[in-house]
C-alpha cells in the first residue's frame, strides 16, 4: 500500500493522532476539568521528559515551578481559560528533570453540548527565541556603548585639542605683552590678537554649547525669508566668485520664532561646507549651491522624532559637489568629526545645525550621492501667527563708539571672586560706579539697606543659595522699576527655558557688549 493510501485507510481519529504525534517540538495534550492529563503526544514528552504511561492522570501543576505553584497560578489559569473561552501566556516550566525552560502556552476550554468537558493545551518551548532576543539586544548595548564612547573619546580629543592651542596662544601672547622692551605697535597688534584668540574661543564654547543643546536660545519671531535675502550679499561674498548661489524662496511671509543668530549661524555653517567641499572641484563643472525654502507638513518617517500634526519649513543647502561617503554619513554630525584638519576645520559647524535644529523643536537630516552632491534639509516649526513686532537687533539703539561712558551705579552679584574682579574693573572702565555682592542674599540685604544707590543690578546665574534667576524675580516683585540684568555663560536653569523673561548678558563679555547692553538702561532712567 501506497503512504497515500495508508493515510486515506486511517480513522479520522487515528488520522488526527497521528497529525499530533508528528509535531515534535509542541506539546499537545488534554486536560480534564480538574486539570489532570489525559492525553499526551511525542512532542510532549520530548519536552517536558514524561512518559504517556508516567504522565496519564497526573495533575498539571506539576509543570509549573514552586513559586507559581505557591501562588496558585496554574488555578488561575484554568479558571481564566474556563471563564474567557482562550488563554495565551508566557511563563517558566519545570521538566521532569527539574531544568526550566520558557514556555509559551495557549490553552482553550473543551466544551461539549455545552458542558465544560476538559481542556486543550499547546505549549512550545521558546527558550532559544528569547535568548536570541537577549543576545541581540545586549549586542545592540554593546555596540552602543562602544559608539558612545568613540563619541567621548573623539570629543574629548577635540575640546584638548582646540583649547590647548589657544591655551598655547593665550600664553605666548601675554608673555610678550609683559616683555618691557616692546614696541607700541607690537603690543597693541599683540594685544588684538589675544582678544582675537579670546573671541575664538568664546564662539568654541558656545559652538559646543549647541551641540549639547546647554545654549538658552533667544527665540523671537522673524519672517525667515526676509532674513535669507537680507543674508544673500554675505551668503555670495562666502561663495566667491567660482560658485553661483540660487535661492528658491516662496513669495510668502514665513514666521519663525527662534534664535536668529543661531539661524544665521546655522546657514552660514552650511554654506561655508558646500563651499569647502565644492572648492576642490572648481574648473571641472558649474559650482552651484541651491538654497530653496519650502513648507514640509509631512514629516519624514526617520523624523518621527517630531511633534505629529506640527507645521513646518523645511530650508535646503543643496550643493553639486563631490558628495559624502556613505561611511562617514552617520558621524558628520558629531562635534569634533571633520574630514579637514589640513584646513583647520574644527568639526562643529554641523553639530551647531543640529544643535540648534533639535533645541528650536524641528531637525536637520541628509542626502548625498558620491560625485552629484549633497542636500541638507533644516525644518523648523512654523509659526502660525501673524509676526507681531519683531525685535531686530537693528531696531536697537545705535551702537555707540566703544570709547563712550557712561555713568551710574551698578550692584554686580558675583560668586567668583576672579571673575568679580575683572567684571568690576570693566564696569569703572566705562564709568559706572560699583559695589560687589558675593550672592544673592548679600545682594538683598544691600538693596534693602539702600535701594536708591543702585542704578542697576547685573547678576551671575549659578551661584551657591539663591540663583541669579530667583534674585531677579525677587527684584522684580519689590522694586520694579530696578533693572537687572542676568550674566551667565552657562546654566542648566537657563538651557531649561527658565528665566526667558529676563535680559541675558552672555558670559564671556567684553567692553562693546556690555557698554551697549548697560547703555539701553542707564540711558533710559
Ligand atoms: N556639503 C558637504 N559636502 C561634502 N562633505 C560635507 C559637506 N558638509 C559637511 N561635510 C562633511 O562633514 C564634515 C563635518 O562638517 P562640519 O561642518 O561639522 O565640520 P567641518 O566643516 O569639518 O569643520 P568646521 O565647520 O568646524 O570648520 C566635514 O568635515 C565634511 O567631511
Ligand atoms: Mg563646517
């Protein structure tokens, strides 16, 4: 007889229990409704090590461990699949050797003419399943732990890298500045120069401080392509003469509320790098960076990161040049990753984009293809309001000559005895008089004492007891017509959005900035 046959000559019972005996790495077995066994197939006694004739009539607690024995989980579970109709679980199981394994469990009630008559009872062994899970996902921790330390390693290398050379700068400058024998040129082209190396340095920090999203922004709202036009001459100037710049803008207002430095600086980071890139290429094709504005209501799928249901504006640096290698495409966004350290390239134009993208609420993502060029994609959250008063640097007063004075008393609060020092002698520099507070409670205490005698108060943030933050509302609330001004150069109470209200002077500063900053007060009283 043919197998075939065989089959057909088979009962359907007998047919049935041959289908079940088949399955080898199931169990497949019947309970009554008391929950003892009373069938059995192969697959069950592969797993589980009982035999039909060791198994038959034994309740089925006995596959569950002490502890759930204790709680009386395998009661529960009958009665959950009596009372549901089906029950799916996970959990441990005991073989007869007493070895565990993970289970997955579905047991469905029996019920004939509508009486409970037992219950049907698949288990499946899926201990390997969930150690592949763990394997995989402790091989993905890995690896991310290894990335993040190459993050580390990289950033660290670069901060020690870029301070020590302006470290080195800072120190060679002030030792010439204290030889007697120096000529007046030389010391004040040295003494340019240690500012010069000062400024760099401060645009380092905040660079950084980007990246790591510590940077308060200073959101106001401003039309975006108003900006980028008023942007252009300088955007040309940057591109030179060898490379053309198309701009693609909507004829329509587009308000934005965030940092416009950090915006310009953004854009300018990414023309700066299509320019960098495409350089090498002149004289081959027609260099043109494309800068398009564009609404994005769809967010991309890898942007999911994004608010759903956000209006957004997406604006593009697009380039022609030589394109980024897909295996560096992941990292260029990093602090300190440059492909250009013959051209000093720091590695923190890109991390300032994404720094500034994430902290404003939208992101920047990219696409380059290998010899056509590469896009980079900036979407902001778009404001849905009309743009009301803007307040544009240029709507400030005019700045005034940096060797003008001005005159007054300023209370500055100053934890940093180092730090209140130079702070103090910049302040008489510019002809205001001063009174040093070490925190803020002294501060109170001196205001209490005599309100009158300060003009102004300029306070640090972090300071040990009360915050430059709490001290300013504080002024607010008792004297309010007392300006106070925070100075801070980096604070997690400020990063957090606290104190948005307040005027912010960013440490560290120098005479300009302070004079117009003081001026805009003392002027007014
Ligand atoms: N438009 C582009 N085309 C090709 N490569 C690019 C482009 N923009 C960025 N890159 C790559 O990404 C790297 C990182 O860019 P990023 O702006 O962060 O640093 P950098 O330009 O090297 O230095 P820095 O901006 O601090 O002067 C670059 O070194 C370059 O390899
Ligand atoms: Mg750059």
């Amino acid at each position: 007889m043919s197998s075939i046959s065989a089959i057909h000559a088979m009962s359907g019972v007998d047919r049935f229990q041959k289908l079940v005996d088949t399955i080898k790495d199931c169990a497949i077995f019947m309970l009554d409704t008391e929950g003892h066994v009373i069938s059995w197939n192969s697959g069950a006694e592969r797993l589980v090590g009982y035999s039909e004739l060791e198994i038959l009539g034994r309740h089925f607690s006995c596959f569950y461990t002490r502890e759930d024995i204790a709680e009386g989980v395998p009661e529960h579970i009958l009665n959950t699949a009596r009372q549901s109709g089906h029950l799916e679980t996970e959990g441990w199981r005991v073989r007869k050797d007493g070895s565990r394994f993970r289970a997955m469990v579905i047991m469905d009630p029996i019920f004939e003419n509508g009486t409970l008559f037992g219950f049907a009872k698949f288990t499946r062994d899926i201990s390997l399943k969930i150690k592949a899970e763990q394997d995989l996902l402790g091989a993905r921790e890995a690896l991310r732990n290894a990335q993040r330390m190459d993050v580390l390693g990289r950033l660290t290398s670069g901060v020690a890298h870029e301070f020590g050379n302006l470290l080195a700068v800072l120190r060679s400058g002030t030792e010439r500045l204290a030889r007697a024998d120096l000529a007046d040129q030389d010391r004040s082209d040295s003494q340019k120069f240690l500012i010069e190396t000062i400024d760099h340095a401060t645009s380092l920090t905040s660079q950084l401080l980007n990246f790591s999203r510590g940077q308060p922004l200073r959101p106001e709202q401003f039309d975006l392509i108003d900006r980028l036009l008023a942007m252009r001459p300088l955007l040309e100037t940057m591109l030179g003469d060898s490379i053309t710049l198309k701009m693609q803008l909507v004829p329509e207002l587009v308000p934005v509320d965030t940092d416009r430095h950090q915006f310009e600086t953004a854009i300018v980071n990414l023309i700066v790098n299509a320019r960098e890139a495409m350089i090498d290429e002149i004289g081959v094709k027609d260099c043109v960076v494309t800068l398009t504005v564009g609404s994005a209501n769809e967010i991309p799928e890898h942007l999911a990161s994004l608010p759903p249901g956000g209006s957004y504006v997406t604006i593009s640096v697009s380039d022609n040049g030589p394109g980024i290698n897909k295996s560096i495409l992941p990292v260029i966004f990093e602090p300190f990753f440059t492909t250009k350290r013959q051209r000093s390239g720091a590695g923190l134009g890109l991390s300032q984009v994404q720094g500034f993208a994430r902290q404003s609420g939208g992101d920047v993502e990219v696409s380059s293809a290998i010899g056509k060029g590469t896009t980079f994609a900036l979407h902001l959250p778009r404001v849905r309001r009309r743009i009301v008063n803007p307040i544009a640097i240029d709507t400030l007063p005019p700045s005034y000559a940096e060797d003008c004075e001005l005159s007054g008393s300023v209370l500055l609060v100053e934890d940093n005895a180092r730090t209140a020092d130079s702070s103090l002698a910049l302040l008489e520099d510019i002809g205001l008089k001063t009174t040093w507070a070490r925190n803020a409670e002294e501060a109170l205490t001196k205001l209490q004492q005599s309100e009158e005698n300060y003009d102004l108060v300029l306070t640090d943030v972090v300071m040990p007891g009360m915050s430059g933050i709490a001290l300013a509302r504080t002024i607010g609330r008792r004297w309010p017509q007392k300006p106070v001004i925070l100075t801070s150069g980096y604070s997690n109470e400020l990063a957090a959005g606290h104190g948005g209200e307040l005027e912010l002077l960013q440490k560290p500063y120098n005479r300009k900035t302070l004079l117009s900053t003081l001026q805009r007060h003392l002027l007014a009283q």
